[in-house]
C-alpha cells in the first residue's frame, strides 16, 4: 500500500490552518475538476485533492494522520499501519461532507476505513457508469457597503455591484460583474454583515451557490456618532441654561426633540432619550452630552452680573479635585 502524503497533495505545510487548506482546496479543486479541467490525468489529481482534503480538514482525522505520518513511508513507498490500529474518527462518524469516497485510496480505507470501496455516496454524487463526479459549493463572496446614518436608520434599498468567479465553455475561470439590488433593514451596523443565500459564485457539477457576506459601513456623520446601537450628539448650551436649567431643542436621526435641561448641570454630563438610537428588536438610545459655551464677547452689564456672582459663590472652587 502506498504512502500518501495529503500536505503535498494540498501543497501546504504541516501547520496549515483550517483556512488555508480550505483556501489550496478549493484552488485545486477549481483547477482539475473533470467538468472544465484541460490538465493531464485531472480526474487523477481532483481524487488526490478530495481524499487530503477529507482528511486534513477534519481535526479528528487530521491527528490521526498526523500521528500515522511519523511512521512515513518505506524505502519503496509503501506504508503499513501499527499493528492493531483503528480508527478514532471513523469513516462514517467522522462527518463526509462532499467528496465520493468511491474513489478514494486504498490508503484512505485503510487508516480510516469504510469509504474507499464500500459504495458510500452522498445525494447527487457519482456519475453516469461509476463515473467520478462531485458537487461543489460555489465561493461565498464578500462585498462591502457604505450608507450614510440616516439611511441605517431607516432602512433603504441600493444598489450593489461585485465580482463572481465562474466557469466559462472553455472551462478557464473567468470574473464576472454583478449587480443586485438589495433591500437594507433598518437598524444595521457598522461591520454587521448581510448574507444573501446564492448570490455568491455559482457551484461546479450541480452544487449550490456561493452566498453573498455585504458588510455595512457606516459613513462619518457630521452631527452624531455611533456607539453600538446608541447615536450620541454633542449640544452647547449656555452657562445660564446650565445653571438654572432649561428646555432645548435637540436633533435626533430625521426629527427634533425638546430637551430639558437639568439645574447646575456641568458640562459633559450624559442625557438619555430612551428608544431613540438606531431601531431592531432592542434599539438603542440616543445620548445628549452637553457642552457649556461661552459667548465669544460679553456686554458691560454681563460682566457686572459676573462680578456679582463671582462674590457670591467666592466658596466655589471649581478645582477642589486637583487639590488646588
């Protein structure tokens, strides 16, 4: 029995991650598929890379593997497993996603048994005479999508272009420009991702499509920012209306709300408008923080006033916290 080698096979290197050999999967799956491949001996080779594939992506058998891989191959490339090994994983249990184990090596029935002549086959596998057939899902794809805060906060429809992969009567991948229109529910985030099932790159042998990942990015706002599901906006007010309180006129997302304005409020302290953040099944809220301006000249008669008040609260020292 020979030895087989399924890192070489993928052309990745023993600490592959579960992403990269995904990723040399299905590069190579692409190049040697029987339905478009030009490349000598592909149906071959397309075995080769489903079988190592089958193995490395499953953790549990990627150990065994591993394990098994240290006793390497012969002198003549043969390989025989320990005596009385068996199987942790299993063929049947270690989960069989895509591949037909028809034609798997005897290798592969013999570390893990059951699959490479045992007639497995999955729904839609297998070809006309015994052929060697596979479905194959198509790439998800991913895009991403900046909208302005107001159009998050209520919803919109918009247009969205991106590039699929697919297969053309020569069999050569070639990219192709999409364009959906996609409705955007109200109350997205910055980062969320929107999937839309099987608008992605189209599948090989049958297969499903790919799904479309539209990643939302929110575009800087002028007025507010956005913390989660909370918009916060900055709101000047002045220093009588912070210190005998008063009710102002605040902007929200699309509206304007009165605001009242506690006695002796400082500046940066937080107002909360319950429900009135970006809306969902829990919407957030809107955070007031106000901030104290100053008129940029004052009258006479304004600076009396404040000469009168400075000897008033003479007691107040507003530094008392830096011990000053």
């Amino acid at each position: 029995m020979d030895f087989k080698d399924y890192y070489a096979a993928l052309g990745v290197s023993e600490s592959a991650s579960p992403e990269e050999i995904k990723k040399a999967y299905r590069k190579l799956a692409r190049k040697y598929h029987p339905d478009v491949s030009k490349e000598a001996k592909a149906d071959e080779k397309f075995k080769d890379v489903g079988e190592a594939y089958e193995v490395l992506k499953d953790p549990e058998k990627r150990a065994e593997y591993d394990q098994l891989r240290k006793y390497g191959a012969r002198a003549d490339g043969s390989f025989e497993p320990p005596p009385g090994w068996q199987s942790a994983s299993g063929f049947g249990a270690g989960g069989y996603t895509e591949a037909d184990a028809r034609g798997f090596s005897d290798f592969f029935e013999e570390i893990f048994g059951g699959g490479g002549h045992g007639g497995f086959s999955r729904g839609g596998f297998g070809g006309a005479g015994g052929g060697y057939r596979q479905q194959m899902r198509g790439e998800d794809v991913h895009a991403r999508l900046a909208l302005f805060l107001e159009e998050v906060f209520q919803g919109c429809e918009k247009k969205v272009s991106f590039t699929v992969h697919e297969a053309d009567q020569q069999g050569r991948f070639r990219p192709r420009q999409k364009t959906l229109n996609v409705k955007i529910p109200a109350g997205m985030r910055d980062g969320q991702h929107l999937r839309l099932k099987g608008q992605g790159s189209p599948g090989f042998g049958g297969g499903e499509a790919g799904d479309l990942l539209l990643e939302i990015e929110l575009a800087p706002h002028p007025t507010f920012t956005v913390e989660g599901r909370d918009v916060l906006v900055t709101v000047p007010v002045a220093p009588w209306e912070a210190a005998l309180g008063a009710s102002v006129t605040v902007p929200t997302v699309g509206s304007r709300v009165s605001v009242k304005v506690p006695k002796n409020s400082s500046s940066g302290r937080k107002l909360r408008l319950k429900g009135k953040g970006l809306p969902g099944k829990h919407p957030g809220d809107q955070i007031v923080v106000l901030q104290i301006v100053m008129p940029e000249q004052h009258s006479k008669e304004a600076e009396q006033l404040y000469q009168k008040l400075a000897k008033a609260e003479k007691p107040f020292n507003p530094r008392s916290k830096l011990h000053l």
